[in-house]
C-alpha cells in the first residue's frame, strides 16, 4: 500500500491524498489550492496523476478547498464514483456549480481589465458543463453505511462535526491475506458549535492521516462567541459603519445567521439590517433543511418549537447583481455576509473595494484564512491590498473572532488521537501551515508519539 500527498501538504488547501493497493488508486479529496492565483492557477490546471485510471474518489467534505476540483477532474477523463455522505451529495450540487460560474465570471472580469493590456485572454478552469458532468458521478450514503472504494478496500463515513455531512473517513484495505485500517480525518469540528453534532471518531487505526489547521492554538469557548460579536456589532452601530463579513457558504454564514438571529431575539443588539449576499448561502441553508437529520438536538429543537433558525424580519438574501451592486449606495449601519470566506473570489471582492477606504466600517474574520490570501493579508493588517489587481489603502478597523472556527483547535486534534484505543503505527500530519505543523509535532513528541511524518507536496510513502 502507497500513500501520495498531492495537496493540502504543507498547507491548507488543495487537499488530495492518492492510496494504492494492489493495482487500484484511490482519491481522497479533490480540492482547489487557494491563494496567489499566478501560484495556485498552475498547481490546480497540472494534475500529477491520470485522473482517468482512478478506481474512485471518497470525498470527506463540501469545502472548495475539498472539493472545488472535482469538475476538473471529470474534465479531464474522471468517470468513476464519488463516494460522499448524502449531504454532502446535496451541498456539492450547488456549490460545484457555482464554483463553475465563479470560474467564469472571474475570467470574464480579469480579461476586461487585461484587453486593455494586450495581455492573453485567460480561460476558467471548467465550466459549468463540467460541473454538471461531475454530480451524475456521486453516489451518497449515510454515516455508518459501508461502501466499496475499489475492490480489495471497504470503507465507512462518521461524522466529523466540522460542516452538514462532514467525515471522517476509515478504509480497511486488504492486501496479502492481511487488512490494515487507514482513518483519514477530513477536517475535524469542534464540540458545542451551533447546528451540527460532535465529531465522532473511530477507534482503532494503522495509519492516520490528520488535518492540524490550528495545531498551535487553543481557541475560544464556542460560549464567548455571542458576547464577542454582540460587541462588535454594538462598537460599529454606535459609530454608523458597516460590518462585512467574508463567510464560507456553507457551515460559517448559516452559524453566524443562526447567532445572529438568537442575539436579535434576546435583545443583545439592535435591530439593523443583515443583508446575505451570496446565492449560494440562500441555496446552501435550503439543503440545510432538507437534511435536518444532521443537526444537533438544539438547532432541532430550536426548528421545531421555536422559530426560524436561519431567518428573520430584519434579514434580506441578495440574489441579483443588481441588489448587490445597491449595497455599496447604502449609507446606513448594516450588515454584509458575503463569500468566498478567504477574500479570493465572489461578491466580497466588490464590497470590499467599495468599503476598505472607511474606518467607521469593520471587516470581520471569522474563519481561517490561508497564506497568499487576500483574507490572509486582512488579519495581518496591511496598510495597502490589492483587490481586482488594483490598489487599495485600508482604514477599515480589522476584527478576528476564531471561535466561529469549524476547525478543532491542538486540543481537539489530540483528544481524537487519544480516543484510539491503541497508538496509530503511523501518523500523517496534513492540512496544517508551517507554524502549526510543527507546533502539533512538538506536542505529539512531548506526549510520547514519534511515529509521524510531515508529508512535502507530492511525496509518497510505503506502507
């Protein structure tokens, strides 16, 4: 058996992890990198395997930086199954996509501005026909429901407590008589956060490969999230800006609505209104309920007994370019939820341009922003960012609150390695910048743990 990191190795995005046995190759994963785009264009377009010889892939999440290659990947000879959780299923059908329409509306905008330059016109990655041709490959099932990757592999999902349908994923792969048990992670959630259950992990693994996005911090408790933002909302109204918050679609804008509106019906902060602009959000929370067997028993009981969870009076889905485009004539305290959560695509971009220059305003981070993101450079307060390849000054004040993050912090990650009856023979560390990387490292070393690897970008392991 061979393991082959091709993304999310040495960083967060990108995520693809090849395992071969007797013939067959598996995909885990199928995600864009994110980031520069002069950087990341070449690594998502020059695939490092044949995507056609690909007995299958298991996917752990909706996630772009999961997912988003997916059409691609079909684009270019993929036509096996893609094994996902059914929600999973549901949410990918409309964020492909809408990845898809980005990816051209992104390459239509940049080629207005570049024919002025002479430059050579830029093509999307894939279309929106590719798109559709990936989703007739997803086969779903449900947490717990054994499925057949490849022939001498069995495997089963488990909820990750990360996004609706995230999971963890074991494969028990049999080889000379023999089965050894590979877990893979997925991105791991944290307990107590809003509207999706605690991750639950498997118990017994040979190898495990683990996502360490924050191996080297303690967030937060989840329960100071409400006050966190009750001030901040409080500290902009007062002073008549705006808050823009740049927000995955899918799992961050629906808990910060769900708080939004339990802030609004305690009376913790005034009532202005929150503008959600972003399609895919108003699509997004639509699989949400459909797929209310996912929630956790509060979300639940908070649906059936109580009210809205994802709406209320003071909250308007934008879901033209022109209602968007309004937005930047209004001169009233508001709030702007808006994608993509890292600043590199989608309607953000815009009101960012339009509302940077404003100190009365607040951008607020709420999720993990990757490095060569325009998020990134947000959270380290550069005085001038580019937005659109155009320069901006930034007087906006910026403000980070990361225990919205769907992410576990070093705690989490190694209170799952604990929950293991029987140390792993061998630990991947994956999905994680430098800094945390090795900060997690060290804690594993300190702890006893000296069986893991810190897998490069495109590096193989025998096992």
């Amino acid at each position: 058996m061979k393991i082959t990191f091709f993304g999310a190795a040495e960083g967060v995005t990108g995520s693809k992890h090849m395992l071969e046995t007797d013939g067959a190759k598996v995909l885990l994963d199928c995600g864009l990198f994110q980031g520069r785009r002069d950087e990341t264009e070449g690594m998502n377009r020059n695939l490092p395997f044949n995507p056609a010889k690909l007995a299958s892939l298991v996917l752990s999440h909706a996630h772009i930086d999961h997912s988003g290659n997916i059409p691609y990947l079909t684009k270019l000879g993929f036509n096996s199954p893609i094994h996902a959780t059914t929600a999973t299923q549901s949410l990918c059908g409309i964020m492909l996509p809408d990845s898809a329409h980005i990816q051209e509306k992104d390459a239509e905008y940049i080629n207005k501005i570049e024919k002025r330059k002479g430059a050579k016109e830029k093509k999307p990655l894939y279309t929106l026909q590719d798109a559709q041709k990936s989703l007739g490959l997803f086969d779903g099932c449900f947490y717990k429901e054994e499925f057949q990757p490849a022939p001498n592999i069995k495997a089963v999902f488990q909820d990750a407590g990360h996004i609706l349908g995230s999971a963890s994923i074991r494969l028990s792969v049999k080889e000379n008589g023999t089965v050894k048990t590979v877990v893979f992670t997925g991105d791991l959630g944290r307990k107590n956060l809003p509207i999706i259950r605690n991750p639950e992990p498997f118990d017994y693994a040979d190898v495990l490969i683990t996502e360490t996005t924050y191996g080297n911090r303690v967030h937060d408790p989840v329960e100071q999230v409400e006050e966190k933002l009750a001030a901040i909302i409080n500290r902009v109204y007062q002073r008549g800006g705006k808050i823009l918050i740049p927000a995955f679609s899918v799992g961050r804008s629906q808990e910060i609505i769900y708080t939004l509106n339990r802030l609004i019906v305690r009376g913790r902060i005034p009532e202005f209104p929150v503008f959600i602009d972003s399609p895919l959000t108003l699509n997004a929370t639509e699989v949400f309920f459909n797929n209310k067997e996912y929630f956790d028993d509060e979300a639940l009981q908070t649906y059936e007994n109580e009210y809205d969870p994802f709406g209320f009076n003071l909250m308007t889905y934008i879901t033209s370019v022109e209602e968007s485009k309004k937005l930047n004539t209004f001169n009233r305290p508001c709030i702007i939820i808006s994608g993509s959560g890292m600043c590199e695509h989608g309607r953000i971009l815009h009101h960012l341009a339009n509302n940077i220059g404003n100190p009365r305003n607040i951008v607020l981070i709420v999720g993990f922003q990757a490095q060569g993101t325009l998020g990134r450079r947000l959270v380290e307060k550069m005085e001038e960012v580019r937005i659109f390849g155009v320069k901006y000054k930034r007087r906006a004040e910026i403000a980070v609150i990361n225990a919205f993050s769907a992410h576990g912090d070093r705690n989490d990650l190694f209170n799952y390695l604990k929950g293991f009856k029987k140390p792993p023979k061998k630990i991947f560390l994956v999905h994680g910048e430098s800094d945390s990387l090795t900060a997690y490292a060290d804690m594993l070393k300190s702890n006893g743990y000296h069986n893991f690897e810190i897998p490069k970008l495109g590096e193989s392991f025998q096992l």
